[in-house]
C-alpha cells in the first residue's frame, strides 16, 4: 500500500461514511439533516470534509440538481457494506450458554403469504425464545439492494433472475389471476367470458413490467386485452387490492392471497383460468455475511424445510 492508503483509515472519520450514506439515501442534505437530528450547516461541512478526505467529488449539489458521482456511488455501496457489517455486531457477540440469543432482521416483500413460512417461524421461536426478529417490508430491488450490501439478516422477495453475487432458494410458488371488486358491472353475472373484460380499466403492480419479476402477469393482463394504460398503481398488495375493491380497475392477485376475500364477497375472479402465471417467492442471502448464531439456526430451519417439502405442496393454488 502507498503512505497514503495506509494512513487513511486511520485518520478518517468514521461517523462521515454515516452520514455520506444518509445523505445519499434521504437524497439532499436538509433531508438527512432532518433524519439524522442534525442542523443543515453540520451535515454540509461533513460531506465537505469526506470530499476533501478522499479527493473526490462525490455529490453534485445545485439548484434543483442533486446527483451522485461515480466515485460517490462507489463509495456509497462500501457504505452500506460497511453499515451492514456493523449492524451485526450485538447479534455476533451474543454467544455464550446454552440459550440461543440474537436478532434476526428479515427484509420481506408485500403479503408474503407462506403457511409454510410461518410453520418454520412458530417452530423457531419455541425452541429458542429469547432470538428477536424484525421484519421490514420493501420492494423486491430493494430487498435484494439490502442484502447485497449486507443490510439484512435473509430477504423474501420476488427475482427477475437470481444475482450472481448471492444465494436464492424457491420459499413457495404462487399462481396469479385476475380479479375485479363489488362494484364492478360483471361481479354479479351468472357468467363471464373472456371477451367480456376486453378493453376494461386496470391496476397493476409497479413490477410487471419488461424486465420485471412479475413480467408474466403483464403478458396475463395482455392476453386478457384489458386496458394496458392502468387506471392505478402501487407496489404494495394491499394497495392494490384496496384499488380493485374500489372499482378503480381491474387487477391481478395471487389466487391463494384473494382467496379469503373471494370466499367474503369484496372480489371475484375474472378469466382466463387456465394458463395462469406461476410466480417463485424466493428465500434470498448473502454467502459472503458471516452468519450470527440465530442467523445459522433459522437458514438451516428454512433449508430443512425446503429439502423436505416437495415443490408442488410449496405452490399454492
């Protein structure tokens, strides 16, 4: 290493890279002022000082402007690498006994809803009690921008296509299909055909899109000819379904999660009802985390579950 590289871990800032991410999360400096309980001025001279440490511009800042350069975006991503690290001391150093302690922190997307899932977390928290968890709820990018920078313990989500740099495991499977609430015109009808809902106004998911993970269920919405300008959107399930009870459009749900509602008469199923879009919700981590012990526990939990679980009882119809 030059003199230089050596001396510079040593005489930087720590609590500037907290503040550099802040920034860069919250998207200005008054917004992380305000996050971090910090005055406008502080914050600015903290981003000053890291630019000056590490020679670099690392955020544009002018009027109505704020962007992030290439050197910030790569320290960025350090960062949270780094933050993540430090986050999963208390539970590292929480050894020692024979009862298991620790925190689990789970980043989930939307109704994850796993009978499976939940067996695994009953039979966890038995046998060891004194193990916390918390569950964040986020769209699946961010859940999987999560573990990639080692923010989070596991991350349940949906996934275009599994990410080179981390671990993906099939958690259950979920069929999607159409659906429209009380007050639409067909919800009474003893009959509805195919071409019955052509040119309808629709809601969708901000991820069915090209790339997308729920790709397949634009193709759904495509082959059903509903209107492809969608009337509502949301990346919340719950928010989407709020939309199709409320008549703002049509929209496609994962029949098992419809399902109680269906059964209470607020949604009814549209066609088609075959050909319907399966969907994997996949278990998601990061080889390179060193695993706390509750964290090590509950994988091997889910992967047992897994392994002894045939596919076909994990997709839910």
């Amino acid at each position: 290493m030059k003199p230089y590289e050596q001396r510079f871990p040593w005489q930087l800032d720590w609590n500037l890279l907290r503040t550099f991410m802040v920034i860069v999360e919250q998207r200005g400096i008054s917004r992380a002022a305000s996050f971090l309980g910090l005055k406008q001025p502080t914050v600015s001279a903290a981003l000053k000082r890291l630019e000056q440490a590490t020679g670099k511009a690392l955020i544009v800042r002018k009027p109505h402007e704020f962007r992030v350069t290439r050197a910030g975006r790569l320290l960025y991503a350090e960062c949270s690498s780094i933050f993540g690290a430090v986050s999963q001391l208390p539970s590292l150093l929480e050894v020692g006994g024979e009862v298991l302690r620790g925190h689990i922190s789970v980043a989930i997307a939307t109704h994850v809803i796993s009978p499976h899932l939940d067996k695994v977390l009953h039979g966890f928290a038995c046998q060891h009690p004194k193990v916390t968890f918390s569950f964040s709820v986020a769209e699946s990018d961010e859940i999987r921008a999560r573990i990639s920078q080692n923010r989070a313990s596991f991350g349940i989500c949906l996934l275009q296509e599994i990410p080179a740099e981390l671990e993906a495991s099939i958690l259950y499977r979920e069929f999607f299909g159409l659906f429209c609430g009380p007050h639409h015109r067909l919800f009474n009808a003893e009959t509805i055909a195919l071409s019955d809902i052509e040119g309808e106004p629709s809601v969708s998911f901000q991820t069915e899109t090209e790339d997308g993970p729920l790709n397949p269920v634009a193709r759904l919405r495509e082959r059903a000819k509903i209107e492809t300008r969608w009337s509502g959107v949301s990346s919340n399930l719950h928010e989407l379904r709020r939309m199709i009870v409320a008549d703002i459009g049509i929209g496609a749900l994962p029949l098992h999660v419809a399902n109680t509602d269906v059964k209470l008469g607020k949604l009814r199923q549209l066609p088609p009802y075959d050909g319907l879009p399966l969907i994997n919700i996949y278990l998601l981590t990061n080889p390179v985390r060193r695993l706390s012990p509750p964290e090590a526990a509950f994988l091997s939990a889910c992967r047992e579950m897994i392994n002894q679980t045939d596919i076909s009882e994990r997709t839910y119809r």
